[in-house]
C-alpha cells in the first residue's frame, strides 16, 4: 500500500490483490436485472468432470445471493447437486424421482436450502438411479419433467426468476426430460485437451430433441471451468471454444480453485463457502453475465 492510499502493483501478489479488490468492487456496486419471465436452464456435458454440478450450484447459489428466487432440480442419481446445497436427500426423501415416476407434485418435493434465501432445490435420491428404466413403459416419458415444472411455476406463490437442471453425464431419458423441460442450455467446458471432443455429438442430440420434441430449446451459453492461466494449453483452449462460439462463451473464466473443491464437503457453494476467493468472484461475475445477457435478449 502506497503513502496515497493504492495498492503497489510491482508485484505479482499485489497485482493479484488489486485484481480481486477491483473485481468484488464492481460486483458489490452491480444491480443485475431480474427476468421477466423463467429462465429455465438445462447444464449439460457429456464428458464427465468438466464442473457440471459445481457450476449448477454456484451459479444458483450466485443468483440467490443477488436477489433472484432460484431452483435447483437435481436430476443426477448421485446427488451431488443436494449435498452442494445442503439439502436432505436420503433414500426416503421426496424427491425428483417421486415427481417424474410417481405422482407426486413438485411443490411437495421442493426443499429450501440453507445457503440463500431466495435457494431451493428438488433433491435427488438413489431411486433415481433405476427411472431410466421405469420410464421407458410410462406414458409421455419425455416430457414428465416438462409437465410438472411448468405447472409449479405457474403456481408457486412467489415468482421463480431461474430453474438449473442439473442431468447425469450420459443422454438417457432423464437427460432428454432435463432438455424437453428447459428453454436454455449451459455447457460447461473444461479447460484441457480434448476439451471439444464429443460436443459436436451434444450439439447434434439439443438439435433433435429441438426438432421433436421442444422447438425453445436453444444454447444460449457456454462457460469454461477449470481454467489455469499459467499454461499455454488453457489459453489456446479458450481462444479455441472462442473461435467456434464467439456468441456463446461467457468472458468470464472459472479458475482452477482448491476453495471450490472444498465446498461441497461443507455442503455449501463456493459463494457463502469463502465469498472473497476468486472461485467465488468468478462464479459471481459468470452470473452478472448471465443476468445481463437475458435482459438483452
């Protein structure tokens, strides 16, 4: 700190301080628009470990925190997304599954979540694990999960302002519910090699499942995860993605981060885990950005 007060940047932990003071600076005086309708998002990535869940909840958990009313749906059969959020999902929860197998509604299925407010999630539980099964003989398979979201949002007494699914990273039946069910899907991509390998193949199934089966979906966004920008893999990474989806990717870049690692064992996101780290300032900018471009659209 200089005699007037601002950081000496001649140094390169300086320089990282001054970032993230600037950085939490702009979102603390950030007002972000609210939709005038429900977004509903659809994170999806057939390739595992690319920071599906963890982007699901902290981008929620970001939103919640800006004042939005968000809702989790976690459609993974492992869980990941509940114990993220620090919801109840045991075996005997309703959940998810009791909703697109069973006739349970939504409403009785919706947990508030510790971290926010404004946070909720329908939990998944182990059961989920053999509906791709039961699925197959139930009548509109495809569209159980549509059916049952629309009719909670259309009488929940508060305003949802977002809905993140969170899909196993296979395209089964529950995937394609997940798809039929949102109007937007988030791909996250991670920044290594091979980092576009089977997105073409994602890419191909959101055209058919738009074609037969929801005419709204689209890809409005593309965010990339796991970023270390002291390698010349991840830039080229980025400047790759870039290239092929310049409309798409998010500028904000998700750091590689032991702070977002960490969190879910706490079951907590990053952002009430350790608001000042950059995992979280990151994931809070991806979200101003997200707000932002819906306001545009």
């Amino acid at each position: 700190m200089t005699a007037g007060g601002t950081f000496d940047e001649s140094t390169p932990l300086a320089r990282e301080i001054a970032d993230i003071t600037r950085r939490r600076l702009a979102l603390q005086q950030a007002d972000l628009p609210l939709p005038a309708s429900p977004r509903v998002f659809t994170v999806s990535n057939q390739k595992g470990g690319v920071g599906k869940t963890t982007t699901t909840v902290n981008l929620a958990a970001a939103l919640a925190r800006s004042g939005a009313r968000v809702l989790v749906i976690d459609l993974d059969p492992q869980g990941n997304a509940s114990t993220a959020l620090g919801v109840e999902h045991r075996a005997e929860t309703p959940s998810v599954y009791d909703v697109i197998v069973g006739d349970a509604e939504m409403d009785d299925v919706v947990q508030k979540s510790p971290e926010f407010d404004h946070l909720y999630c329908v939990p998944a539980t182990i059961h989920l694990a053999g509906a791709e099964i039961e699925l197959v003989s139930l009548v509109a398979r495809e569209q159980r999960l549509r059916t049952a979201l629309d009719t909670y949002l259309q009488e929940v007494d508060e305003p949802v302002h977002y809905v993140f699914i969170d899909c196993p990273p296979s395209l089964g039946l529950l995937t394609i519910n997940a798809f039929v069910a949102a109007r937007e899907v988030l791909i996250p991509i991670q920044c290594e090699y091979y980092a576009l390998e089977g997105l073409s193949q994602l890419l191909n199934s959101i055209k058919l499942i738009e074609k037969h089966l929801n005419p709204e979906l689209r890809v409005s966004t593309i965010l990339m995860t796991m970023y270390d920008g002291r390698t010349n893999l991840a830039q080229q990474v980025v400047a790759d993605v870039r290239e092929h989806f310049p409309d798409l990717v998010l500028d904000t870049l998700i750091p590689r981060s032991v702070r977002i690692s960490e969190a879910p064992s706490f079951g907590q996101s990053v952002i009430s885990y350790d608001q000042s780290s950059a995992g979280s300032l990151s994931y809070l900018e991806a979200a101003a950005e997200i707000a932002k471009r819906g306001a545009t659209t």
